[in-house]
C-alpha cells in the first residue's frame, strides 16, 4: 500500500549505498565515540566497585572464610 507522496526506496537519498561522505563518517564518529564512552565506563565500573567478601553483621558473624 503506497501512501499519496510517499518517496520510494529509489527516491531516498541513502538508499542502496548512496549516502554521502559527511554522513557516513558521522555515522563513524558516533559509533567510535559509543565505544570510547563504554570502554570508560567499564574500567571505572571494574575499578571503583569493590565487593566486601564478609558475610554477616556484627550481631550475625556469618560465615569465618578465614583458615586456621
């Protein structure tokens, strides 16, 4: 179903490789900035979230991992 005024895929101007150079490299840019910005969120992510290994509360000690 065509709608009235409706361009074609042929009468779109990025169809079928035909895009142009200062879109295709923002597309570059936008894609090397997405992962720069991810690879900096996961070092901060992997630097800065510690994980305590003590199980338990002062009142409920838990579990002693500590060998004797």
């Amino acid at each position: 179903m065509k709608l009235e005024g409706e361009p074609t895929l042929n009468q779109i101007d990025d169809y079928n490789n035909n895009e142009s150079k200062e879109k295709r490299n923002i597309v570059r840019w936008v894609v090397i900035g997405l992962i720069i910005i991810s690879a900096i969120y996961s070092i901060v992510k992997y630097r800065y979230s510690t994980v305590d290994d003590y199980i338990g509360t002062p009142e409920n000690p838990g579990i002693n991992t500590a060998k004797r």
